[in-house]
C-alpha cells in the first residue's frame, strides 16, 4: 500500500482502507516501537510511502522524509539493516540552504523573539508523489549564500541575500533533481506602496525590498497533483501584515515526456491587491490577507479536477475577495463557486482569531455524494454541496441558516469564557481562552458499497477537546447528513493548542484503528514539547472509540517532540511518525518472542510522567500557527 499524498487521497479522507496487518487485537497485544530513523531538521511534512519500489535490485517499501533544513530522504521502510548496522537510506538530498527564522516578516510575536517557526523555514508542506514518472515534487524555501562577505543575518531579501520559494522534481529513485523553478511571484509581492519602507512599529528597522516575495510568502499546504498539475497554497509568516501578504493558489504543470516544470497562467488570489492593512481598519473590503494555509492539510480535488480550499481571516467582499471562506476552483484557477459562513465579518476578525482556514476541506468519497465539510478555529463544522456552493449562508434570524450549507454544527465545544489556560505574553485575552480551535482536518471512514457511500463516520479532535466521532447517514435525508450529536467521545487532548491529528486504517470495514499524533499534555503553541501516538479501536456504527495503545502508557521511554499539524502515515503493518526531535519514528507489531508488557494501560494518566525529574519542555519558539 503507497502514501503519495498528504492523508492519503486527493480528497483527504485520512483513510487507509487497504491496512491487512494491524488491528485492534495485534495492537493492544504486540504493537511497539520498533525503531527510529535520523534525519537533519524538524519534520513538518507527512512522510509518504512507495510499495514495492524496484530499487537496488529489489522490490523495497521506501519512506520518504522532507526536513525543514531542506534535506529530503528514502529510507527502507521496513528498516533493513546496513552492514554498518544502520537502517538502509537508499539516498539523500539537500535543497540548498534553508532561512532562518529571524529573517522573517516580524509580528509582535517574532518582535518578542516568539517565532512561529524556528529555527528554520524550509520544506514546511507535505510533498506529492507522481508514481508514473517516479517523481517526488517538494517545495522549499531556500536562502542562498552568495557571497560569504554579504551578511545577510536578519536581513530582508535583495540580489546579495536572496531567499526564493523553489519547487523542485527528483527522480525517486536516486534523488537526482530532474527539475527545479523559483515560484514567481513578481507582479503580486510586495505592494509597491510597501517598497523601500519600514513596517512600524515591530519592524521598523528594515525597509521592505521589491526582491522580498520568497521572504514574504509561505507555502504551508500540502502539494496537490491533479491531471499532471500540482496545486499550492500560500499565507505568511506569523500572520504579520506588513509587508501585506494576499493568500494564493498557485498552480505548476509537468510535462512528463521531457520531466520539467512550467508554472501556470497567474496564481489565484484570495484578496485584493493595493491594500497595506492601515491599524487599526475596521473595513472589510481592505484587509488584504487571507492566506490558503490550512495547518498544513492539502487543497482536495474531485474526480473533474475541481481544487477546494479554505481560507483564513482577512478581506471580504462578496464574488470579490474570499478570506474565511470555503473555495471550490476550476482547474485553470479561471473560476470559483464559494460558500461564507452567516458570521464571515466576525471570522476575518484579527482580535478574535476564529479564521475558518484553520484546518482544511475533505470530499466526501462515493458516485453521486456530492458533498464537503470544512471546519474551522470557531469549532462549528459546516457540510456544503460542490454542486451549489450557495455564496453567503443566510442569516435570517431567529431561523437556524441552514441556507445555503447542508448541514452546520458544533464539532468543537462550544465558547465559553475561561480562566486562561497559559501564560502567552504576546496574546490577547480572546486567543488564550473561549474557542477550541480544529487545526487537524476531519478524518472519514467510508462504508462503500457499489462504489456508493452507505454510511461513514467522522472523527475530530479539538484543542483542548474531546476526540469524537459523528456518524453520517442517509436515515434523515436521501443525500446524507450527519447526526450532530457525536456517537462517541474518548479522552480530552492536554493543556492547550493545536489537538490531535488523525489517520484512519482500515481492511475495508473491519478491524478499523483511529491512530492519533497529539502533545503529551503541554500546550504547543510556541514551545515546542513532547509528543505522543495514541490508537483507538473504532466501529462503521461510529459507537465504540476504545483506547488501545499510548506511546506513553506503553513505553514511558519514548520521548520525542510533537511534530505539530502531522498525522500518521499508516501503511503496511507499520506507523510512521514525524517528530521535531531530529528523527522519523516507526511502530509496528514486535517480532514473536517479544510481545507487549502486560502491566500498562491503554489509557494511562500521564500525570506521574510528568512529575519525573526527566520531564520537561525543550526548546521555545516553534508554532507552526501561520497564515
């Protein structure tokens, strides 16, 4: 079974029907750690997978890692010793230099020396696999070092210091580079009227350059390939709005008789240009922003080729600019069908931090569904038809707005006010308490039959939240909705931000497992702390969410930093697990004659592991929260 793709398939279920190896049973009983692999840099991309890869002479399972020191890996999969005693690494690669953090537009946050991202910014979205022409396409954001005299340190981006988005095509087999573009973004980065100028007040000591659009714009969603395009999606860095940044879909073709790259027409924009964001505006038409980012999740496609995303806070403008809006465009990027939620103008509200754009859009699978579901930091989930996307949902009050969305509802807990749950000495009363924001996109078990969806559940995992699965049906409506009242809740994620990231495996409707990457307990914000990979037993009726295994629980002794905004990647017999602690680590069932301890618990209280002297958070300053 291969992972090409962010969540395996273009319309991002985080399902993996085809798993024959693990099950609930094997789980609890034998399932474990069985190694780590090495890798240079924090691994904000999900690794992907190549089944039965002809390479070195043999059909191999290959694993491919992308760092954020732009170093891209193949490792065996399966963890077959070298004579040195190391795993196999069938090759590896570097990028080019990737850019530090402190060169990045700066936010007050980034003015604290609270970075999102730190220490560096390089492959930061998961790439795509086009196995016909055994290409591998990555993104990465690269600062070369012209001239060794030149200190380019904390500076903005000119000819002498220049920082660049590159996407690059290697050959999957060797790495060799078949291809490389920089991303071209003259024309629509930076403002003009930004030129030459400070950005007062956390910025003021470095005048924007016309060369800035690399340093400016980060490509933060998963790669896209679709009909030989690959589709990508841009916001900032640390939301800062000077130098103004406009969310864009940008679109690359391959030619596979030659294997280059061509970047295609214009890019989509979600906002307009020739807006510089004046503080405070209070003008919806003239926010500018709007970034496609999505924490990471992918644009989805359907079976026409149409590409869906969601959009963070900034302009809104009816048929005009589309910031905390669901988007559905034509392959050419030449058209858009859009759906707002009734509160849009509250959503683009920078104060209250409740974009929509936060997670990303899932298509629901099966001839004939027509339907999508997005949801956002507010924690309502809204369901719409690719068909009729509807513009602006009504806002009839006191009527329920259910026009133009199939369906709404709170997959989130509702807001509340609360005591503030952290320290954050960069934020206001609104981001520290209230929302439980959804940053990992929905996951969704189908129950195909005939190539029609019967019936499938949904699984969620808020911030500071209950993990919980809603079951969609066609009982209340021929089309199918869902029954807002969860059939099932387990555990609630730790102290604070981002929840869980999910994976589903499957053997069609047997032996389902929700596997979960989520922080042990602390918030992960801006620290960054450790990490953990849960496993529940689930059921197509959507009533069982058992806990069979935690990496805590389990093996107290695997500590390794959350890598936020990755799922596991699911494949095989094994778990693939990103992490920011300089490794890639990789579960499966132990080999016979070493089954699973029996004096643990699936769920387990983490609290002792926390008293222990050995715990602690690591290093500050990764978030990953950018727009």
């Amino acid at each position: 079974m291969s992972v090409l793709t962010h969540r395996n398939n273009p319309s991002r279920t985080g399902a993996n029907l085809s798993e024959t190896c693990l099950t609930p049973t094997n789980v609890r009983s034998s399932f474990g750690k069985l190694f780590s692999l090495n890798v240079q840099g924090q691994v904000y991309a999900q690794p992907l997978i190549v089944a039965d890869l002809q390479i070195r002479g043999k059909k191999r399972n290959v694993l491919f890692v992308a760092t954020m020191e732009n170093w891209v890996y193949a490792f065996d999969a399966d963890g077959h010793l070298e004579t040195n005693g190391d795993r196999e690494m069938f090759w590896k690669k570097s990028l080019g230099p990737a850019l530090p953090s402190n060169r990045i537009p700066r936010d007050v946050g980034a003015f604290l020396g609270r970075y999102n991202v730190s220490p560096s910014i390089g492959v930061t979205s998961t790439p795509v696999i086009d196995p016909a022409t055994q290409t591998i396409f990555l993104v990465a954001k690269v600062a070369e070092i012209k001239d060794e005299t030149v200190p380019c340190d904390g500076q903005v981006a000119t000819a002498d210091c220049p920082v660049a988005n590159k996407i690059f095509a290697l050959n999957i087999l060797n790495g060799h580079i078949r291809d490389s573009q920089v991303i071209d973004m003259k024309g629509y980065s930076p403002e003009p009227t930004q030129v030459g100028k400070p950005c007062f007040p956390w910025d003021a000591k470095r005048n924007v350059s016309r060369d800035d659009a690399g340093r400016i714009n980060l490509q933060r969603t998963a790669l896209l390939w679709n009909r030989g395009r690959i589709y990508m999606g841009f916001g900032s860095h640390q939301d800062a709005p000077c130098p103004m940044y406009h969310g864009m879909l940008v679109a690359f073709d391959f030619d596979p008789v030659n294997l280059k790259l061509s970047q295609f027409a214009k890019p989509f924009l979600v906002t307009k240009l020739g807006e510089t964001d004046p503080f405070p505006n209070l003008d919806p038409k003239t926010l500018g922003k709007g970034g496609i980012w999505q924490a990471g999740n992918g644009p989805a496609a359907d079976d026409a080729g149409n590409v869906y995303v969601m959009t963070g806070n900034g302009g809104f403008e009816k048929d005009v600019q589309f910031s905390s809006s669901l988007l559905k465009l034509s392959p050419d990027l030449d058209k858009v069908e859009w759906f707002a939620p009734a509160n849009v103008g509250a959503l683009n509200a920078d104060a209250l931090d409740i974009d929509l754009g936060s997670s990303g859009p899932v298509l629901l699978p099966g001839a004939g569904t027509d339907q999508v579901m997005g949801a956002g930091k507010q924690g309502m989930l809204y369901l719409v038809k690719p068909s009729a996307m509807g513009g602006q949902q009504q806002h009839r009050w006191p009527h329920d707005r259910t026009d133009p969305p199939i369906q709404y509802f709170w997959a989130a807990k509702r807001w509340a006010p609360e005591f503030i749950y952290h320290v954050f000495p960069i934020s206001l009363f609104a981001f520290a308490t209230g929302y439980h924001h959804i940053h990992g996109a929905p996951a969704f078990w189908p129950d195909l039959r005939d190539g029609k969806l019967l019936r499938g559940v949904m699984y969620v995992w808020p911030e500071r939240d209950y993990v919980k699965a809603f079951a969609w049906s066609r009982d209340t409506s021929p089309d199918g909705k869902f029954d807002p009242k969860p059939k099932k809740i387990g555990p609630k994620a730790g102290l604070g931000m981002p929840g869980g990231f999910l994976s589903i495996s499957s053997h069609n409707q047997d032996n389902g497992i929700l596997w979960a990457a989520l922080p042990l307990h602390d918030d992960a914000w801006v620290d960054i702390v450790r990490g953990a990979l849960r496993a529940f037993e689930i059921t197509p009726d959507g009533q069982t969410l058992t806990p069979v295994w935690t990496s805590y629980c389990a093996e107290p002794n695997d500590n390794f930093n959350f890598a936020k905004y990755v799922p596991p990647t699911v494949a095989n017999g094994k778990v693939y697990l990103a992490t920011f602690s300089n490794l890639v680590n990789v579960y499966g069932l132990r080999p016979s004659g070493s089954p699973q301890s029996t004096d643990w618990k699936p769920d387990c209280d983490p609290t002792a592991l926390m008293e222990m002297p050995s715990y602690k958070k690591t290093a500050k300053g990764v978030k990953g929260h950018a727009h």
